[in-house]
C-alpha cells in the first residue's frame, strides 16, 4: 500500500497561542468581576492590541529578535528575525510579546492529543518550533489506509481544518506521498485553498514549480541557489546529481529524493502517553516473515494480558513495523466488541500479513491499541476462569471475520425502529452484536408499510385519471399499469421542526399523500404524490410484499 502524509501547518502558531491564551484569561477576569460585588477598573487594551500587528520577541546576543509574528504584522512588511528596533520603527504602535516556550509546549501537546482522532502516528516538526523564526509550527500525520474512515481524503482534510480553526488556530493542510512533499504542499501549493492532494508522479508538474525553499534548505544554500538561477524544482531535477553533490553540497540531493520518495525520511513520531502500547527493538533484524509473525504474536498475547487485568478489551489494534532503511508498514484491524482474546486478534491480524515487506530486516515493532473499552462479563463458570465459547463471544468474533473479508464498504448490520413519520426515517441500522432495539414498537398501531422502498423513488408519469382524480393507468419502466384497486390517500406531513431555520418554508409544499395501489398482475406498489398548487408529482416509493 503506498503511504500518504498528512501535513498540518500551523501559519502563525505562536502569536495564536498567545491570543486563546489571553482571551481565556480576559474571559475569566470578566467572569470574576460579574461575580464580585467590588468594582475593579477594566482591563487595559490588551485584546486591542493583540487584534492589531503583534510579534513575538526573542533576546539573545544580537539583542531582542523577532520569532513570530501574527498576519496583520506579516502583511505590514515586517518578517521574523529582523529586530525589534527596526520592527517598530516601521510600526511604532508594534505589540509584543516575550515568547513563552512552556505555553507553546502545552498547546502543542493538546493539539496532538486533538490529532490522535485521526491517525496515531503523529510528528510535530521538531525543527520548526525549535529554530522557526517565523512563529509558525507543523505536524505530519501518518494516514496510510485511514482517510477512508473519515470519507476520504478531502473530507479528512475539512474535518482536521474544522477541529483546528475552532481552537483558534489557523492552519493550512496538505496529502502527499511523502512526508517531505506534505510540508511542501501546505507551503508552496498553487491552488488558493487551503487544502491540497498532492500525488507523484502524476502531479509532477505542479511540484516542479514549488520553489527550492520547499526542499527545507538552509538560508545560505538557498541564496547560492538563487545565484545560480535555480529557483524551482523544475530547475534542479535535470542536473546531473554528481554535479549536484559537487557544486552545491550532499543536502540538496538527499531532500529532493526524500521529496520524490528515493529516500526514507524518519520522523520522531509522538507516540501517545498510555499502556497500551508495546514497543520492541532488535539487535539482529527480523529478516523473514516468520519471525516478524511470532514477534507480533508475542507482543499482542502481552498486550491481551495488559487489557484484561484492568478489565478492558481493544476495539481497534495498530501493528507498525518499521524497516532498517525506515521505511514503516502499518496494520490496523477493528472489532465489533470489546476483545481480549489474543488468537481471535492473531486470526484478523493474520490475514494482513502477507502485504507486510521484511526488506533488509525489521528492527523495530509497535503494537498500539488506541480504542479500548470496559468489558461487562457474565459469570457462567464458578472457578475464576472465563469461557471465550459462550455464544455471544463467539457470535462476536464470527461477525469480526465476516466484517474482516467485506472491506470497509460492506458493513453488517440489524434494522431497529426509529420514532419517525417519515418512511425513509422510520428504520435505522445497529450494531449486529450488543443490545438491540425493537424492529417495531409492539403497542404502536403503525399503518401499513411496504417491505422494499424504492430509493429515491421511481417517477411514473399518470395517463388516465378517475371522475374524482384518482389516476386508473400509469406509465411506470417504459410499461403500462392499470391500476385494479387503490386505497388511500395517507397524507404525512414534514418534520417542522427539522425546517426552522429554513427561508420560504410552507408545510404544503413538503406534504405527501400516499396510495397502496394493485395492478393487473396483482402486484401491491405503495404510490406518492408531491407538489402543490395544482402541480402534482406522482412516483413509486414501495414495493409490498417483493
């Protein structure tokens, strides 16, 4: 499976931190005041300021710099590592502020707890908020066979963009191939989203375009860069590498193959804080799948051990195995109920192995279980031991493999009855295992309704209609239906409290009136009609008994 990144780029991290920061305090002063009964004088113009230009200071031996800087300041001209003296003599109402690694270091902290819905594999850009002069931050996501879960990858994209703005950050996100080409793309992207997917080789020539500050150079390379007339991607790619390497040093060559993917690139994952994660190195790597096998075996019977003494099964195991050359293969399997059973686990894990490349060797395994949940026995036996074989166990777990060989578009799942007029509402899907609501409600006279819905409903077009307006011939497949008997109409009203906040809305154009009719050949169909004002729109919405 090829591997995709996620990159997150936080564009004015530092100067955000500090405004949720203030505007939490400011929140919790005016709180205070409403409380108290003693008048206190407001507060001075902090949240003024902070709306207007605002960096973020930084003193060392060549004075106090500037380290972060809000959009306001950026757009006025100013840019980090300039100092401070010649920031305000550009803008001489400047507000600053001392930088305050602890507050960066808890927000940072909270993010990735934020991130770890999507993914378990996140890495913040270690060198971006260490020597970053600009004021902004980064994390990649690992997302190799997770975007699926959260509707792809453009609707993984808007769900991360949505978590983070909420927060008060503001962000830019890219997917690509590498982790290399993710930071580009969040960067240097054409496009004026702020969203980007970023495919090699078949996005080659919007990545040739990138400039070369996309290959995270030093300064002093980039300006030797710029001398030469090389000034994008495009431009480097058909240089010789040895000429490369000789005239421009060995960095230059190594990032562009970690952008294209010819290179590995190893990034210092932060791995969630909690028990239920076994990581192993080896001194000799595993060079064949067999020992990788009884490795994994190994490390899921201990984490089974782990969970069951705190009374807990996993939902969702993560296995990541990761080469000598870096290159990282990761499996992820998802059960219906809480499990403990090491080989049932095995028995899932075990189908996915084949996909897994040893290479040169594995030298290290991860075995993460980010889902838990609390197991609910029921005593069935008088000694201490649990008996995996009851049927709802067992049930369980061949629901598992079933679910297990359908992929992640075929689900199973058991109809319960929802309280809802509405015909396409008045059935909801349930897990197939756990407890169950009722298919109907036992004491609630429902009307009669079709076994099969037709979604969306199927028009037909009316021909003859009776001296009252009831239709007696239709037109329904290309095929004439003579309409025998016909009962009704059953009129259902919307759901107005679901149209509220809706402009225009009338109860009449929304209402249905539906008809269980018989045909020539005997057959029950279950007959719509909309509109209103003298504009009706018939179609077939059921089907009884077939």
């Amino acid at each position: 499976m090829r591997q995709r990144f996620l990159y997150l780029w936080l564009t004015h991290w530092k100067t955000d931190c500090q405004k949720i920061s203030r505007t939490t305090a400011d929140t919790r002063h005016k709180a205070d005041q409403d409380v108290s009964s003693e008048n206190s004088n407001p507060t001075t113009g902090q949240a003024d300021d902070a709306d207007g230009p605002h960096v973020i200071t930084r003193a060392d031996h060549k004075g106090v710099l500037v380290c972060g800087l809000n959009a306001r300041a950026r757009d006025a001209g100013l840019y980090g590592g300039m100092r401070l003296s010649d920031a305000r003599s550009i803008l001489p109402g400047l507000h600053d502020s001392p930088e305050d690694d602890a507050l960066y270091d808890m927000h940072l902290a909270g993010l990735i707890r934020l991130m770890d819905r999507y993914s378990p594999w996140v890495a913040p850009d270690r060198e971006l908020h260490a020597h970053g002069l600009q004021g902004d931050g980064g994390l990649w996501l690992e997302i190799t066979g997770g975007s699926h879960l959260f509707g792809g990858e453009t609707a993984m994209i808007g769900h991360i963009l949505r978590d983070v703005k909420s927060r008060g950050y503001g962000a830019r996100i890219a997917i690509a191939d590498t982790a290399g080409a993710a930071w580009a793309a969040a960067r240097h992207h054409p496009g004026a989203s702020t969203e980007h997917i970023l495919s090699l080789p078949a996005d080659h020539e919007i990545a040739a375009g990138f400039p070369v500050s996309a290959l995270r150079l030093s300064d002093d390379i980039i300006a030797l860069l710029s001398r030469l007339g090389l000034k994008q991607l495009g431009d480097i790619t058909p240089l010789p590498r040895a000429n490369i390497t000789t005239r421009l040093g060995p960095d230059v060559l190594r990032r562009l193959d970690q952008f294209y993917g010819r290179l590995p690139e190893h990034l210092n994952f932060k791995l969630p804080d909690t028990p239920w994660l076994i990581k192993q190195s080896f001194g000799e790597p595993l060079g064949d799948a067999a020992n990788l096998a009884l490795a994994i075996e190994d490390m899921t019977g201990k984490l089974c051990e782990m969970l069951a003494a705190e009374n807990l099964g996993l939902r969702r195991i993560c296995v990541r195995s990761i080469r000598v050359d870096g290159h990282a293969h990761t499996i992820t399997t998802t059960t219906g109920t809480p499990c403990q059973s090491a080989p049932h686990i095995l028995r899932l894990l075990g189908e996915k192995m084949p996909g897994v490349d040893t290479g040169f060797g594995i030298e290290k395994i991860i075995v993460h279980a980010p889902w838990v949940e609390h197991v609910a026995f029921r005593q069935a036996r008088l000694d201490h031991q649990q008996d995996d074989s009851s049927d709802g166990l067992a049930l369980g777990q061949l629901i598992d493999r079933i679910c297990h060989h359908l992929g992640p578009n075929d689900i199973l799942y058991r109809p319960a009855h929802h309280a809802s007029h509405m015909p396409e509402r008045a059935a909801i899907r349930q897990s197939p295992v756990g407890g169950a609501r009722p298919v109907r409600l036992p004491d609630a006279p429902l009307p009669k309704r079709p076994v099969r819905l037709l979604e969306p409903p199927e028009p037909v077009e009316v021909i003859a209609r009776s001296t009252n307006g009831a239709p007696t011939r239709l037109r329904w497949r290309k095929m004439i239906v003579d309409i025998a008997c016909a009962e009704g109409p059953e009129r259902i009203c919307p759901e107005w409290w679901g149209h509220l906040d809706d402009d225009h809305y009338a109860l009449s154009r929304m209402t249905r009136d539906y008809f269980r009719i018989r045909d020539q050949k005997g057959r029950m169909l279950w007959l719509l009609r909309t509109g209103h004002a003298g504009q009706d729109i018939w179609s077939i919405h059921g089907i009884f008994g077939g």
